[in-house]
C-alpha cells in the first residue's frame, strides 16, 4: 500500500498549502496531495528541517548533549505550490484541502504524463532536477510561435542548453537562422542524415538592398546633419529608382550615386550647399573604401540564401558592434518580410518557419541605448507568431536587455542568476516568475535551469542534459597554454644545446 509522506497543516488554499513529514523532502521536488478524493500536483517552494528539541536558545555545549540524548529527531516543514489536476488538464481546485489531509510522493506516470513523450513536436532537453527517471520535453511550436529566452550568468550553462536545443530541433528537420556574435557555430558539429546541418551565409550586403536609413548609418551621416541627409536620401532613391528601370546596371551603382551628389556640388543652383554635398561626397568615398569587403553589388539578399532544414550562421565575429547592429537589422527586416509574403501567398517569400537566435541579445536589444536591431526584434516578438518566425534571445545580462523584448518572450529558460538587479528586471518582464520561483535561481547548479513558459505544462527546475553536437568557442585554459610554450621552449633550448655540441 502507498505510503505518505506528510501532512497538510495550518489553513490550506487552493494554491499554497504548508506540510510537515517526517520523510526527507526536497526543494524543487513534486508531490500529489489529496484534494478531498482527488490527486492534485504540489512543487516543493520551501522546506525547512526543524527539531523541537534543540532549541536555538540553547548553548552549544547542551546542544551537543541533546543531539546524543535524541539521535536525529527533526522532521521536515514547508510550502506547496499548487499545480493542478493532471487529469482535468492542470486544473486548480476549487476548495483548498482539508488539515491533514494526505500529501504523496508523485508517481512516475504521472509526471510522465505531464512532462509529455517524444511525440514528434517536441524536443527532450533533460530530466527534472529531483527526478532522473522524468524526461523533460518542450514544445517546438510554442517555442517558434512564443518565442524563447535563455538567461543566466556566465557559465552558468547557456552555451550548453542552446546547443542541446539547436540539435534537437535540427533533428526534428527544424531551420534555423543564428547571428553568431564570437563565431562559435560556424563549426558546430551535428550532422543529419550523413549531411552537416551548418550554411555558413557568407556576410556582404548589397548597397541596392539596403534601406535608406541602413545605408545612411554606413555613409555615417547624423540625424541633426540635416542638409546632408536630405542630399544622400534624393540621390540614393534617385539611382534605385533608375536600377529598378533598368537605367542603372549594379555595377554602375556607386559611380551613379557620386555622379549625382558632385553634379549638384558644381551646380550654381545648390551653391549654398555646397560645403554639406561635398561633405555627402567625402562620406560616400570614405563608406566605399572603409567597407569594401562587406559590400557586394551583385549578392543576393540573405534571405534568399537561408536553406531549409539547416542551421544558417551569420558570422558577426569580425565586424564591430555597430555593424553588428546594422547587418541584424537588415536582415530581420528581411525576413519578416519574407515569411508575410509566403503567409500571404505572395512571390518571393520564405516559405518555411524559422527560428532566429541571438547571442549577446542585450547588446542588439539594448534597454538603454536605442539600436536599430532593437525595433526589428521588437516587431518580429509581437508580430513573428502570426507568420511562424520565433525568436531566441541569449544573454548573461539579463537587467541589460529590453524589457519590451524579454516580456514577449513567453518561454524562458533561467539558469543561475546571482545578481538581485538580474532577477527583478526577469521577475518583472514575466508574469508567470513568482518570488518563489525567483529564490530558487541563486542556488542552481551548472546545468541546472528553472524552464517555464507555454513550451511546458507547469514550471520545472530541470538538469539540462549534454549536448552530443559541441561547438567553437570554449574557454581557452591558460594553463594549458602556457604548458604547451614552455614545453616548445625547453625544446628549441634542448636542441640548440645539442647543435652547439655537435662535433666535440
């Protein structure tokens, strides 16, 4: 016969219920208690190991001889945090149980049950922290139409947890795009069917292809320089315009565009801005040289170059922030477009959903400083679930990213999370992170993540499994390093003493 574990105590409600057990309990863990006849899921939120016999008033001296006299007679204490119903679809009671009521361990089944099976639409990314024998799974669709954030410090698993998530979805046939801010899944190690799942997307921009504003961030021409704004928006318009007659080659781009800004230099029309065209002329010179391996006149947009099934890496490792910032933008901006074009039924669009993923999110998503990836990540986070594009946002500065942003993701993954900062501006971005949930983050493991969101049935303090596909970008142990120069040393210094020798 089944045995219980505690007891319900105190003034029970439908949602938080104190127990006492003499049995060992741990925080995280889950419990079935008897809601009058019905077995209703509890999480473990708090738990503490009380002994009414040593005292805290009491010396050390006669703690010491009581702890001899009584052997171990603590018991346990703590609160629950009601579930639901796992067979009324994670229901909340209506009445709170009785005082005394029965608490039980959770069987096997029924967190089977809730936790889900590998049913085609969802992926497995662990097992619940005290439970080994539960998998964890997650739904795919909620994670691309949702969105997802992973948090923590650093290294506190978010490498690891992203890349179990990639293959799994890979695995699945999923597409994803990745802008990778230290080029750390250019060499991601994953093949599917015999094939290597990585598209590099080589990272030029055509000049034709960009908006206004995108090229006006190249030329580095400022809002409040007005006079030449007004000049470099008439003459790049004007030579779109003439390419997409056909009047202008894309080759001719650049030569078309200066042509236009020094003739209205040399015209007696504009001669009061004159000093502001030719400034327009040297920004224009000075963007083509500066930036003459990351333009291409003939490429086609990126969009076009992200292939189905395969993980599509941008490669943001050589370019600074700024245009980082820029190439993220463009291309956002571009598929969001696509995928409404498709939904649509419309020419050119993207025709499959996708997922895009963004490292270092708080840097492009910026809660102070204004970027232009910022707006586009805003869009796709309310917009992207109507025209299946997900977001994944990846950051270990947490309080550093927009709230609009975090708040529109409604799956999160938080691993540890030491920074009070951190956790409130989390706390306050979702609605579902409670204060108890919050004080578990601080006293996670590597590995160890709190998983919530519409992806999963209830909240989970989940051990995140190892990811078999690794990618670049490992701490470099100095250590080693240092080993290996002093050994190429002691070496070069080995065989120069021996030449210096040879023939005595």
């Amino acid at each position: 016969m089944e045995s219980p574990l505690g007891l319900c105590i105190g003034e029970p409600t439908n949602r938080e219920v104190e127990f006492v057990s003499s049995k060992r309990v741990q925080l995280g863990d889950y419990v079935e208690v008897d809601f009058e006849g019905e077995r209703v899921l509890a999480f473990v939120k708090e738990v503490r190991r009380v002994s009414r016999a040593l005292s805290t008033d009491l010396e050390p001296e006669e703690l010491e001889k009581l702890r001899r006299l009584t052997g171990s007679s603590s018991f346990f204490r703590g609160k629950l945090s009601v579930l639901g119903n796992p067979e009324r679809r994670m229901e909340l009671p209506r009445t709170p149980p009785e005082p005394g009521a029965y608490i039980y361990p959770a069987r096997t089944e029924t967190l089977q049950r809730v936790f889900g099976r590998d049913d085609g639409t969802k992926i497995h990314i662990g097992h619940l922290l005290t439970r080994p024998d539960v998998n964890v799974y997650l739904d795919i669709d909620s994670i691309v139409s949702r969105h997802l954030a992973i948090l923590a410090i650093t290294g506190g698993g978010k490498s690891n947890t992203a890349s179990v998530i990639l293959q799994e979805l890979l695995e699945k046939g999923g597409t994803v795009l990745v802008f990778d801010m230290h080029g750390e899944y250019v060499n991601f190690d994953l093949k599917v069917n015999g094939a290597p799942v990585v598209n590099s997307i080589r990272l030029t921009l055509n000049p034709l292809r960009l908006s206004y504003g995108e090229f006006r961030l190249f030329a580095n021409v400022d809002d409040s320089a007005y006079i030449q704004d007004r000049y470099l928006r008439k003459a790049f318009k004007e030579v779109i315009e003439e390419h997409l007659k056909g009047e202008v080659e894309a080759g001719e781009f650049w030569g078309a565009l200066l042509a236009k800004l020094k003739s209205w230099a040399e015209d007696e029309n504009y001669k009061e801005d004159r000093k502001s065209i030719t400034g327009v002329i040297n920004k224009v010179e000075d963007m083509i040289e500066v930036y003459s391996e990351l333009f291409d006149l003939y490429q086609s947009p990126i969009v076009e170059q992200i292939e189905f099934g395969r993980l599509n890496v941008i490669d943001l490792s050589h370019v600074d922030e700024r245009i980082a910032d820029i190439v993220v933008s463009h291309v956002l901006r571009g598929v969001l477009e696509a995928r409404k074009r498709s939904v649509r039924g419309e020419e050119g669009g993207l025709r499959f959903p996708l997922l895009t993923v963004l490292e270092e999110a708080h840097i492009l998503a910026s809660s102070t400083v204004n970027t232009k990836s910022r707006y586009w990540i805003s869009r796709i986070a309310r917009e992207g679930r109507k025209f299946g594009l997900g977001l994944c946002l990846i950051t270990q500065r947490p309080k550093a990213l927009d709230s609009n942003a975090l708040s529109q993701a409604n799956n999160m993954i938080i691993l540890r999370l030491v920074e009070p900062g951190d956790q409130r501006h989390v706390q306050q971005a979702s609605e579902s992170l409670s204060s108890d949930l919050v004080e578990q983050l601080p006293s996670l493991n590597v590995g160890e993540a709190l998983v919530m969101g519409k992806m999963i049935p209830i909240p989970a303090l989940v051990k995140v499994k190892i990811a078999t596909a690794k990618r670049g970008g490992n701490d470099i142990s100095a250590v080693k390093e240092w080993k290996k120069l002093m050994e190429e040393r002691e070496k070069l210094s080995s065989e120069y003493e021996d030449f210096l020798s040879f023939g005595d």
